[in-house]
C-alpha cells in the first residue's frame, strides 16, 4: 500500500465560476502550474478548498476532475472529511472507486470526539468504509477544536485502522510532531502542514509538507528544501522570512489569507474565482493593495518561476 508523499502537496483552491458554482474547466491548468513548480501531489477538497462548503456531489465531481489530471508526478489525496459519518464513508468509497493515492479526514467539528479514543474510533470508521486505500488523519486544531496530542492517537489508532498511513499535521505542537515522526521507527508518515514553519517540521523529522500558500509560491518552498538538504541553514532562513512575510501581507487587506491568495492565483493564469459565503471575496481596491504590497518583498522575483 503505497501511502509515503514527499516534497511539496499543495492544498488547491476550489475554483469557482462568478455565480459560484463549482468551475472544473480550470482544473487541468491548475494541475499543470503544480507540477511545473515543483508540486508533487494534491490534497483537494480541504480547508483551503472549501471542502465544507461543497454539496456531496460537488466533492465527488472535483476530485473526479483532479484524477483525470493526476499522473506520477502529480498523486491526489482526497479529503473525505464531514460531520456526518455515512457521508464521510461514501466519499472514502468514492475516491478508492476512482483512484485515489490517498485520503484524507479531520476530526469532526460540531459534535467533537471528547479524547482520542474517540477519535481513534470516528477515523476507524471512515478509513474502514474502504480498506484498500492510505488513510490519513488530518489534525487542524485551529478550525475542528479537537486538539489532543497526536502521538497518543498514532498508539492507540495503530492496531485499530489497518489503512492508517500517517497523519497531515497542521499544528504548532512541534515536540508532539517530532514524537509522532519518531513512532515506532518512522512507521506513519508525517506531513507538516504550517507553510510559515516549514524549516522547523523539516528540523523535526518533516519530508513531505500540505499548504496553501504552495498554490502559488512552490518555487520559494523548493528552494527552502533544497538549502535545508544541502546543509544551508542561513539561506533557508532567509527564504522562510521571505514566506512568512509574504503570509503576514495576504493577512492584511481585509479579508481571510484564504480569501487573499485564492484571489492570487490568477496572477498565475489559473483564476479560481470568488469564494462562498459565510467567507467575503476580496474586492478590487483590496487586491491592488495586495499586489502592490507584495510587489514590495519581491513575491514575483522570489516566489515564482523564472519567467512565469
């Protein structure tokens, strides 16, 4: 069962036509500036996503789209992840029936689990909806509420979801993270999921790592792995001020990170569209004062290809 993901996944935008319905014309260029930067798979369907926010038949229709694109440069994970079980258990069965290389579930959000067993037992569930397929636990504390230690999960989830093959970790707990890569011997595979802290999960055992902002900044990434590998810990560091400066800007215009750099990717030829609503698109006046902003840290000349 092949299950091990390395370098950078890219968490994708849902992309929307102007009426907000879902726009899956625009899928197979996304696919094609994932790989072009240096992208190695995709996790669709999440938070950045918007993966609340899609009907079942949605979910189901985008990552069909992802896996007509998806080849052996660029794997898909789908995030199977709902409040409601049998729907979390349909779209598992969905993306083994269509190919998956994984999926992917956080903990639920309204009615949470009150300790890992629990949890260990909502995962169970889902993972158990289709055997055959890598199961990854998504833990994002910040949006489920469900904040326990992973690493007690990893122990008691390992003798309960065969399919279990690591855990996308999208939290500051870098002692928790370190633990769970260290279990026993390395078995799960542990994707650090905090774009701003990416030398600190690689410092700690991290060799892959899911994010949004490697939408559209995967080159600036890239390069940060490869300094790290080559031992150029001042360079790296470098970069990654770079990057959480970068963050901080997109923070700053009057609407969500998430809302800012879905906007962004147009800039990239790959225009995703406005958001749904509880969450409010950016407007024009504030996305000039976004590129104009970012143009000021260089983002053209540090976080894209040259000539892109």
């Amino acid at each position: 069962m092949k299950s091990r993901f390395r370098g950078l996944v890219a968490a994708p935008f849902t992309p929307f036509k102007s009426d907000k319905s879902i726009n899956l014309d625009v899928i197979p260029a996304y696919a094609r500036l994932l790989r072009d930067n240096g992208v190695t798979a995709a996790f669709v369907c999440g938070t950045t996503g918007e993966g609340l926010s899609l009907t079942m038949q949605e979910r189901k229709d985008v990552a069909e789209a992802w896996m007509k694109v998806a080849d052996d440069k660029l794997s898909v994970i789908v995030h199977v992840g709902n409040n409601c079980i049998s729907e979390a258990q349909e779209l598992t069965r969905h993306a083994a029936k269509i190919g998956a290389a994984a999926v992917g579930a956080f903990a639920p959000c309204f009615f949470k689990p009150r300790d890992n067993d629990e949890l260990v037992n909502w995962c169970a569930a889902i993972a158990g909806a289709a055997p055959e397929i890598p199961f990854y636990y998504y833990n994002i504390p910040s949006m489920t509420g469900v904040n326990f230690k992973v690493a007690p999960f990893l122990a008691k989830a390992a003798g309960r979801i065969p399919s279990l093959a690591g855990v996308k970790y999208t939290y500051e707990d870098l002692e928790d993270f370190e633990e769970c890569v260290k279990f026993e011997g390395g078995r799960y595979d542990l994707l650090f999921g905090r774009d701003e802290l990416l030398m600190e999960g690689c410092g700690r055992g991290a060799l892959g790592a899911v994010g949004s902002t490697y939408n559209y900044a995967a080159p600036l990434y890239v390069k940060i792995m490869e300094h790290l590998k080559a031992g150029k810990t001042q360079e790296a560091r470098t970069l990654q001020d770079k990057a959480i400066k970068m963050i901080s800007i997109c923070a700053s215009v009057g609407v969500t990170h998430q809302s800012a750099t879905k906007s962004m990717m147009a800039w990239h030829g790959v225009d995703c569209g406005p958001m749904r609503l509880p969450v409010s698109t950016i407007t024009p006046t504030q996305s000039a004062e976004l590129r104009r902003k970012l143009m000021e840290i260089d983002y053209f000349g540090t976080a894209c290809r040259p000539g892109a």
